[in-house]
C-alpha cells in the first residue's frame, strides 16, 4: 500500500520550521504560491498578536521537488523563523494554566517551562499548513477540495447552509478578517474578539472544514487504525488548543432517533460522472463518512478550539523553583486565533484525505494514480446499477 505521510520539527523561536513529506507521488505540481498563500491567510485573521507582525511566512522547498514537480524523493521544506531567538528568550518558571508549561517542565525534568512551550507552540501548526497546502497540490488533480472556516466564535455563531458548495463559501468565508462565511455575524464576532482583549482575557471558537468532490471509499472499515473518520478525529485533536472533535451532527446524533440520524438514499442519474455516481443522500448528517469510509456527500468535520491559555491577566499558578502561589507568567500571545485555527484545520484535514486517496489510488507517480482513479471509476460503472450508471 502506498503511504503518503509527514513529520515536522522546530521550535517557536529557533531558527526555522521543518517538514518532512513522504510518498508524494512524483509529477504532482508543487505550487509554491498555494503553500505560501495558505501561510499567510494562517498569519492573519482578526485577534492575532505581535508575533504576526514579525513573520512572513513562506516555503523555502530544500528536496524532493524539480522544475516544479515532484520527483517521489522525500521532500523537506523550510520556512525561516524572523523571531529566532531561542537562547536568549526569558526562562518561564510561573506555568500558564491550559497550555503544556507545567506537565512538560516536570516530564522534562526543568523547572524552566520554555523548554517545552518553544514546541508546544502553536508556531507548528505553521508546518501543518505547509504540509497540507502540499496534500491540496494532489487532490486538486482529482477535483477534490477543503475549505475551512469559522463557524462560531465565543457564544456567537454562524449559520451555513449544508448545501454550500466549495467556491461559494471559500468566497463568503474571504470577505473578511474572521474567516466566517455568514456575513450577519462578522460584526459581533470582531466586537467579541476587541472585548476579550480590553478585558485581557482570550476567545475560542468552532471552526469547520468541508471537502468535496472526494470519491466513494476513502478510508476502511477493516481495522481500527484505518477507519478514516478515526484518523480525522486524531488529526484535528492533535491541533493546538482543539478539546474536541465531531463529524456530521457529532455529538447531536446522540441525542435523536435513528430515522433524524441517518441519511437516505436516492439515486439521481444526473449525477452519474460525480465522483458520487449518482448515490446521494436527502441529507448529510453523517458528514460523508460511514463505517470509517467516504460515502460520496461532502465529508464535513467540526472542531472545539479553547481559548489560548495566555491571559494578559494572568492566572493563579505556582512558581516551579519554590512552589511558591503566583500569578503566571505572560508570554506575548494573541487574544484569539479561532480564524487561524480554521486554515490549519483545512490543511490537516486536507492531508488525512490525501493520505487515504494516496492509499487507494496512489502509485509512483501521478500517472499511475490518474489510471488507478480512472480504473476504479470505470470498474464500479461496469459492475453496479443494472446499467444505470453508463446510461
Ligand atoms: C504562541 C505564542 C505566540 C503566538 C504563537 C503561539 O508566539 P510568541 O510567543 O512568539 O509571541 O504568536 O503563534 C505563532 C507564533 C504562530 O505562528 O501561530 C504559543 O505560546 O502557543
């Protein structure tokens, strides 16, 4: 089975950010301004703090690609930390309740927490999003895209359709600096957000993402480590600062009857040449996924962003060299970053869907994937539906 996978490394205010991206099949275009654009849109985003102001985030490609393409060599990209300064930053000794400082500095066996938070940071999620924006270079071959946007923010929340589609909400969603595609709660979010700060206190949220034009039979239900909503849960719980995860209704389901659950089934014979074939749902509560395998409708996936654990205020902790009650320290931070959250998780999502097509589809090289893709489709067609599907 091919297996497409990726790893980073780098600390927050080390000299760079790392990835290192395996089994990409070669002569898939690596489009340098998608990553880059994809880093910048994850800079920006109403509520973000000083460091932003500093970076400039952007891919310098060290292996793995010629003349644009890739060439199936592990790729490794860079992208430069302006703010490196890792041996002169402040030692942290007053943990911050909510983020790694204090469980890390006793597993690490420190009492300064910076040796933990410079990893912990939400800096990684920087090479999360090169990695992904590199994913989105294969599915857009196939059609297939993420778009990732907030969907509440604080107690405020944003009404979409579930029939969008993909340009329609990627465009509502660029209209403006919160990432939310419903623009009757723009206001009140970024009022939010300017309020959280007088009170030096921080905002989370609910960020989305949808992807569409997937095929059918992405993912299995053969084990538990290949079921495909399982690796998306794992993949976004592992994003900075998410405390939960959902598909579809998510934890809604569990509170209604089968027949409000599930999605029926129709065929619609206009739809036959959709990677759907036809086979759509009334609804989509289900989020695209069953029994850990895409089903055709778009795969819809929600995740809880805490609000960041760095309190201008501070808040009571303990100082680790005495243990001495006191407040904790401040490290710069943002007051929000719910919209930053919202292209991080487009981008890990978008990877975990690469990974299972790379798994189904995927060979050497993109050629072979295209045949494989196609060979699938035509397969299917000859074998279901009494002929319907080639009518
Ligand atoms: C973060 C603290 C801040 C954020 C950072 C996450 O960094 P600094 O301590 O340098 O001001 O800006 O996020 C990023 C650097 C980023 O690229 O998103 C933290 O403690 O998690």
């Amino acid at each position: 089975m091919a297996q497409l996978s990726y790893r980073t490394a780098g600390e927050s205010h080390g000299p760079a950010l790392t990835i290192l991206i395996e089994g990409l099949p070669a002569g898939v275009g690596i489009d340098t301004e998608l990553i880059n654009a994809e880093l910048t849109r994850r800079q920006g985003g109403y509520g973000r703090g000083g460091r932003m102001k500093i970076e400039r985030d952007a891919v310098t490609i060290l292996s793995g690609v010629r003349q644009g393409r890739a060439i199936g060599s592990p790729l490794v990209l860079q992208i430069v930390n302006r703010d490196s300064r890792i041996d002169e930053a402040p030692p942290v000794h007053r943990p911050r309740p909510g983020h790694a400082d204090m469980a890390g500095a006793i597993k690490w066996l420190t009492p300064d927490c910076r040796e933990t938070l410079e990893r912990a940071s939400a800096r990684e999620t920087a090479s999360r999003t090169a990695a992904g924006a590199v994913a989105k270079c294969l599915l857009r071959e196939f059609g297939i895209e993420a778009v990732g946007f907030v969907a509440e923010l604080g107690p405020i929340r944003a009404v979409v359709a579930d029939g969008e589609t993909g340009p329609a909400l990627r465009s509502a969603r660029d209209a403006n600096d919160v990432y939310c595609p419903d623009a009757s709660v723009v206001d009140a979010m970024m009022a939010h957000i300017r309020q959280a700060k007088i009170d030096q206190d921080s905002v989370g949220g609910i960020v989305e993402t949808r992807v569409f034009g997937a095929p059918i039979g992405l993912g299995s239900c053969w084990s538990f480590d290949q079921k495909l909503d399982g690796r998306l849960m794992q993949a976004v719980g592992s994003i900075q600062a998410i405390k939960g995860v959902e598909i579809g209704l998510g934890f809604d389901a569990a509170r209604r009857p089968g027949s409000q659950v599930h999605d029926a089934l129709d065929f619609d014979p206009a739809g036959r040449d959709e990677p759907h074939l036809g086979l759509v749902r009334r609804s989509n509560r289900a989020g695209g996924l069953e029994g850990g395998m895409t089903n055709g409708m778009p795969i819809v996936v929600r995740a809880a962003m805490k609000p960041i654990a760095t309190l201008l205020q501070g808040m009571d902790s303990v100082n680790l060299l005495t243990f001495a009650p006191e407040r904790s320290d401040y490290e710069r931070s943002d007051v929000c970053a719910v919209p930053a959250a919202s292209v991080v998780m487009e981008n890990v999502v978008a990877f975990e869907i690469a990974r299972a097509f790379v798994e189904k589809f995927g060979g050497d090289t993109l050629d072979e994937a295209r045949a494989a893709y196609s060979s699938f489709m035509s397969t299917v067609r000859a074998r279901f539906g009494g002929g319907r599907l080639n009518a």
